[in-house]
C-alpha cells in the first residue's frame, strides 16, 4: 500500500500530549485551555439537548448562528458577510482548512505557505496532489521576506496561506504585511486562506488585523475562525468559514459531503451567546495577564521569553540549559523535569533547529505557577 502521506505520523501535539500525561507533566504542550468555558453557554447546550434540538443542522449550519457571526464580524471588522450566501459553520477551523484545501486544489497546484507553519497545512495540501511552497521565517523576529514570496508566486500557485495572529511565532501581521500581499496577488488568480482563530487574542493595545479589511484581498479571501478558541471549548470543534458567494458555493459543494453538517445543540447556544455576551472583547485582556504572568516569571529561570504579540502561545529559548536539538530537549524537559511544551523544529518542514520550544498560557494562575518552579529547576 502505497500511502497518501507516507512521512506523516501522530501529530506534535498528541504526541506531546501523551508524553506529558505517561510522565504525569504539567501539559503546557498542546493548545487547549486547563479550565472550562463560560458556566451559561455549558448550560445553554444542555438546554437545547433536552429542548429537543438533536437532528440534523442545516447544510451550512443553523440560521441564527450565521446571523449572530454576520453581526459579530461587522461589529469587529465593518464588513458585511450575509448569512446565506457568505458563512458556513464548520467542525472547527481544522475542518474549514481541509475544506478549503479539498475545493481548491488539484495537482500540480502549488499553496505557499508560512513556515513554521500550524501542522495540519501541509499535509491537507499534499493529500489533495498540491505542493507545499514554504518561505521559511526565523526567530527571533520571523519577518516575512515579501521578496522570497513574490519569487514563489507562479502560474501554478493557487493559494497562499496566512495565519495572524500565528502560532507558533505569537507574531502579528502589520498593514506592511498586507500591503505587500495585495501588490503581489494583483494580478494573479491565486486564492488567500487565512487563518484567524486567534483574532481576539491579541496585547498591548493591537488590534487584530484581518485580512477582510483589505477589498483586493477579502474579495479571494477564505477566512477561517474557531469558537474553541474563543469560548474555551477546544473539545466542541465547532468553528466557520467567511468567503464571498461565489467562493462560499465551492466550499458549500464539498463541505457537504465532508460533514454534511455541524451539531445542532452547541450551534443553537453559541447563537444564543454570542447575541447577549460580548465575551471577545475581554479576551485580549484576559489572556495578556496570564502571557505577562509568565514572561515575568521566565525572568527566574533559564529560559528566555520571545516577544508574544498575540495568541496563547510563548516562545522560549532555552540556549543557556542545552545545545540539545528541540524534539530531544523537549522530550527531556517532559520526562526529567514534568513540564511539557512543543519543540518549534515540529512546524518546519526540515526542522529547523533554533533552541526554542513553545509554551502554551492558556492555563490556570497554579498551574502556570507551579510549572515555573519546575521551570527554575532547570539549569
Ligand atoms: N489553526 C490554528 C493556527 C490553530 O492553532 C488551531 C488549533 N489550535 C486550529 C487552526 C484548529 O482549530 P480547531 O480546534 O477549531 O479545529
Ligand atoms: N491547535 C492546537 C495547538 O497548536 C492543537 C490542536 C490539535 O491538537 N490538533 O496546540
């Protein structure tokens, strides 16, 4: 048998996962928070579980769902995506990416790509006969070379794929950036994926910057966001797509088929929530406390926090405990010391080895605290 994707194992992230739990570490590997999401959205689902709401959802997810997203992205953004023809619910914005990836690409195409880059990029463009095209960005300060990326655009390239704020720089995009994006796509057919499931999450008075707030790119624009990340509730997998009609019908064509459709009681409680509670406007604060809780208590270890812009992530280089390459020193921290986190290495595609290994914050005040005592540890 000859496998579709014969160099892909367990992602990072279970494999850390189970790491950290044989090793009973504290998990600071995998993104997901250690606590639970708001106490009336739990309560509203199990309303519309008794209530009855356990059939089938519409193809492209409940109305009152798409209504509550078109009001919260016009709030946020001052565009207008209509429910009907612009936004379908999806299981989570990994199912969205694949979605995206399935309607587009046929092979030979070719989808640039940002590396380090979210794991399940790659691989969704390979199963479907696309190439990966990487422009690689490099800590500390993981600048795009728009000029490497103009030189990979080509006929063949269909898509390109952005993801701001990023895991796992825990960089933003700046105006810059997409600036540069519209002048390089102007003349082209190719698509843009990007990924914002972390658009709430951002400090020290950014504002997220999404690529609807740009015409020349919105109008070819699939734009990707995930409510695990924005209500705590990773293990719900309910996210959704935006994209103009014309590029929601393709998605519509496949997603169908995919998954038909979302479960129907989270669906009519994210509604209901997102109509009363404006949540996301707390978010960036919520989480800068606990990212500024850490940074500051890095200062008493050997490690060496990166600057965190945005999402629940940090970067760590650790340079001064061990010359060993990421994956080994990662696995080394996870057994030896019980703490674990994910070695960057794992978001290129040759490994590229800088000494730093990903931290995610979206964790409890104790167990932030009592991962840095194991932290101090390490010399
Ligand atoms: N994109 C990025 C950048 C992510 O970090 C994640 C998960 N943390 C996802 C997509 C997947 O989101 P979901 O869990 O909603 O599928
Ligand atoms: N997105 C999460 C992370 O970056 C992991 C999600 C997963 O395990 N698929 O850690």
């Amino acid at each position: 048998f000859t496998s579709k994707l014969p160099d892909t194992g367990p992602s990072i992230f279970t494999t850390m996962s189970q790491l950290a739990a044989r090793h009973q570490a504290i998990n600071l590997s995998q993104g997901f928070p250690d606590f639970d999401g708001p106490p009336r959205l739990i309560s509203l689902v199990s309303q519309y579980l008794q209530a009855g709401h356990n059939q089938y959802a519409p193809m492209a997810g409940v109305q009152a769902l798409r209504e509550q997203i078109s009001a919260k992205v016009e709030t946020t953004t001052g565009i207008c995506y209509d429910p009907e023809t612009d936004i379908t619910i999806t299981a989570g914005a990994t199912q969205a990416l694949f979605t995206v990836m399935a309607a587009l690409i046929r092979p030979g195409d070719e989808v640039i790509v940002f590396e380090p880059a979210y794991d399940s990029y790659a691989p969704s463009i390979r199963v479907f006969g696309g190439i990966p095209k990487p422009v690689t960005l490099l800590a500390p300060d993981f600048v795009v070379d728009w000029t490497a990326v103009e030189q990979l655009i080509t006929s063949k390239t269909r898509l390109i794929v952005i993801n701001t704020p990023n895991n796992p720089t825990a960089r933003v995009l700046a105006d810059a950036d997409y600036r540069q994006l519209v002048r390089m796509v102007g003349d082209t057919d190719c698509y843009v994926l990007s990924d914002e499931v972390y658009e709430h999450m951002v400090y020290d008075g950014r504002k997220h910057l999404s690529v609807t707030h740009y015409a020349a790119l919105r109008e070819r624009a699939f734009v990707v966001a995930s409510f695990g990340k924005l209500y705590h509730t990773t293990g719900w997998k309910v996210g959704y797509c935006l994209a103009p009609p014309q590029l929601t019908t393709e998605f519509r064509r496949v997603h169908q088929f995919n998954v038909f459709s979302v479960h129907t009681p989270m669906q009519w409680a994210l509604a209901d929530f997102l109509r009363d509670d404006d949540m996301h406007t707390e978010l960036g604060a919520f989480f800068q406390q606990k990212r500024d809780f850490l940074v500051e208590a890095l200062e008493t270890t050997r490690f060496r926090p990166l600057p965190c812009e945005g999402t629940y992530f940090l970067l760590a280089d650790y340079t001064a405990i061990s010359e060993l390459p990421e994956r080994a020193f990662s696995e080394a921290l996870t057994k030896h010391h019980g703490v674990a986190t994910i070695p960057v290495s794992a978001f290129y595609h040759n490994n590229v080895n800088q000494h730093l290994v990903r931290i995610c914050f979206a964790k409890k005040a104790q167990t932030l605290a009592q991962a840095i005592e194991r932290l101090r540890l390490v010399t």
